[in-house]
C-alpha cells in the first residue's frame, strides 16, 4: 500500500512538471515569435505595446475566473482543460492578420494561461501538502526551462523559415497530446476532514490573503525590472552591443532557474520567511549594486545574484496561500498571483515615465524599495507555514481514525462480555 501510495506521488509530482514546462513552454512560443508576427500584422511599436495590455488583462480575468472553478471541481479536472484550452490558443496569434485579430488573439490566449496558471499551482500545493515538504519552487523552475526550450525550439523554426501559424500549429498539437499523457497520472483528490460544505459557500478573501498578494504585486514588480530593462541598462548606461546587453537578462533568467531549483532544500530548512526575507534583501543589494555600476563584469554578476534573491520569493507566496484554506485554495492562489501579475504588467507603465526625470538607471532604486519592504515584512508568512498546515492535517487524520476505532472497541468489549 505504502509502495502504491509512493508511486502515485511520484507521478503526480511528475505530471505537475509537465504542466508546468508546458505552461512555460506555450507563454514562450509566443514571446519567441512576437517580431516576426508584429511585422506581419503590420503594426507599430506602440500598438504592440498596447495589445500586449489585453494579454495581461485576459491572464487576470482567467486567474480570477479559474480560481473558484478550481475549488469547486478539483484541480484534476481543471488542469487539463486548461492545458488544452491554451494549447488551442496559442495557434491564434500566428493567424492574425491585423491589430484586431491580434488583440482578440492575445485577450484569449491570455484568459486561457492564466487559467492553467492559476489551477497548476493549485495541483502543485496539493502535491506539495501530500509530499510534506517544500517542492514548489521546483515547479517554478519547469516554468522557466519551459521557457528555454521555446527558445531554442523557436530559434531553429524561424531558422528553417516557418511561419508562426506552422510552428505554433506544431506546438498546439505536441502540447494536446502532452496533455494527454500527463492527466491520468494528475493527484487523485482524497476525501479529508475539512469541512466539505465550504466550498459552497462563497466567503470574503481574508487579509491574511491580501497582504501576500501585495507582497506578490511588490516582488514581481521588481522581477518584471530584469525582463523589461536589464538589457536596455546594460546597451543604454554601460554603452555595449546589443549582443553583449543580452547577456544582462541571461545571467538573471539563468540564475533564477538555478536560484528556483535550489529553493526547496533552503526552505525545508530554514523556512520560507527566511528565503522571502533574506532573498528579498539580497536582491535590494544586488540592484543597488547594478544601479551604480558603471563596469559590465559588475553589472552582469550584480543581474545573476538579483536572480538568485528573487528566485525562491514567489513560491513561497503561492504555497502559503494555497495552504492557508484547503477549501479555498484556488481563490486565494488567484488572488495573490493576479495580484502579482498585474505588479509585472505595472513595472513597465511606472519605469518608463521615471526616465523622463532620471537616468534608467537611478530608477532602479524604486524596486530596491520595494524589495526592502517585501524583505522587512517577510514575517507575515508566519501566520500559517506548509509545515504547520502538514502537521494540522496529520493531527486531525489521527484524530479522525482514532473515533472510528473507538466505537470497534466497544463493540468488541460487548461482545465478549456476551
């Protein structure tokens, strides 16, 4: 049984790095083909600045929408209906022909990811809880090798010269048939002692919930910096080539990943105010660092190390609220990754007008602020850890089993007394 009991955790763990690759996977196609697709619609800079908009805008409402469906129905069944639904998706953007078809395009594919956002991580904190200890910033990191591989897939596509409909045609029906593969073997859920009537009911999202999510909002605010401005930095202040500015946002993608797989074992044992606090901090410094660096060797250490500080902060966030409320996990996972999400659709609207009045530079100091904050008030997660949610559940399992043995008891008591 306990064999069984194993290998079924395994394959569900398995299955949760699948989604999560694919997830990652499927957001880098179109990021990969995004040049290519924008001169073939035709369209200016500053409209693909504002479609993008309706990509984020789409990915909130689909995390709001997706997140009650999950705690109704069970991440089992949403997962892979989201998994297919942005498969499909991901085919529109390569068939648009203007900037309305592509606006309609990136509004669906949007809603469709963050649907299989929001449920995937749902699975991973019930993978997480069955496993007893921290795993999900391993998940995380599939999310960012995903990313790689749409890299280096969609390098080799444009290469050969195939349209985007062609190549995100291919990935649509590799990612089907991925998905395929991957949902039988998703966590079976098992019925607990937690008040099964809860999820009928529709309850206010609790402050505790909300002060992750504004912590969401500050530090993924400051990791969309290093996506949107750590290469345009390192070509506009230090004056390199556009080939060596890149390797500003490598050294950051790379470490995070680094960063995210190492996470679980730091977590499991200092805890996960520790990785947000002391990881937050470290990423203030190494900013700091970069905002004043006028040397390339610095600037690109100071981009790895920011990785590397940041790298295991949301995993903390999506796992403490996934495991605040068995019940609700699926509405408070998409609050504070919503949250979160539109702090990275932010950063962007709030850098670019600071460099009318600063250096690009200098403005890096407001992320430095925040991650100051995020770092100072990192002790909000201990109002309820993985760990005191594990030990919570295998105490009321216990006490569970013990009632129903103790009317066996009794009745055995009887019938040797007859």
């Amino acid at each position: 049984m306990f064999v069984h009991m194993s290998r079924t955790l395994q394959a569900a763990r398995l299955s949760t790095f699948v989604f999560f690759t694919l997830c990652g996977f499927d957001l880098g196609m179109w990021i990969v083909h995004i040049p290519t697709i924008e001169h073939r619609v035709g369209v200016s800079h500053a409209v693909l600045g504002w479609l993008l908009l309706l990509l984020g805008g789409g990915a909130f409402a689909g995390m709001q929408v997706v997140g009650r469906l999950t705690d109704r129905f069970g991440a089992r069944k949403i997962v892979p209906i989201s998994a297919i639904l942005t498969s499909a998706a991901l085919v529109l953007p390569g068939l648009a022909v203007n900037a309305w078809t592509l606006g309609a395009a990136l509004l669906i594919f949007g809603f469709c990811n963050g649907c299989l956002d929001v449920s995937m991580n749902v699975h991973a904190v019930q993978v997480e809880r069955a496993f007893r200890r921290p795993i999900m910033s391993a998940f995380h990191a599939a999310f960012s090798i995903g990313g790689v591989f749409a890299a280096l897939v969609g390098a080799r596509t444009l290469g050969w010269g195939w349209t985007p409909a062609a190549t995100l045609s291919g990935v649509a029906v590799a990612g089907l048939a991925i998905t395929a593969l991957a949902t039988p073997i998703l966590l079976r859920p098992e019925p607990t002692a937690f008040a099964p009537s809860a999820t009928k009911t529709r309850r206010a999202t609790p402050p505790y919930i909300w002060a992750l999510a504004v912590l969401a909002l500050m530090l993924m605010l400051s990791e969309g910096v290093a996506n949107d401005w750590s290469t345009l930095e390192a070509r506009d202040v230090l004056d390199t080539t556009p080939a060596t500015a890149a390797l500003a946002y490598g050294s950051f993608a790379a470490a995070m990943t680094v960063g995210r797989l190492l996470t679980d074992r730091v977590s499991a044992r200092f805890g996960p105010v520790a990785i947000v606090r002391y990881g937050a901090l470290l990423a203030a410094i190494a900013l700091t660092a970069i905002a004043v660096s006028q040397w390339l060797p610095l600037t690109l250490i100071g981009w790895a190390i920011y990785g590397i500080g940041l790298s295991g902060c949301i995993p903390q966030l999506f796992s403490a609220a996934g495991h605040s409320d068995h019940n609700a996990a699926g509405v408070n996972v998409a609050r504070v990754s919503g949250l979160g999400y539109l702090g990275m659709l932010a950063g962007p609207a709030i850098i670019g007008p600071l460099t009318h009045f600063f250096s690009l530079n200098h403005t890096f100091f407001l992320p430095v602020a925040l991650c100051i904050t995020a770092g100072i008030t990192a002790p909000i997660l201990r109002r309820k850890t993985a760990t005191e949610e594990l030990a919570e559940t295998q105490s009321i399992s216990a006490s569970v089993q013990d009632s129903r043995s103790r009317p066996t008891a009794a009745m055995r008591s009887d019938s040797m007394v007859r």
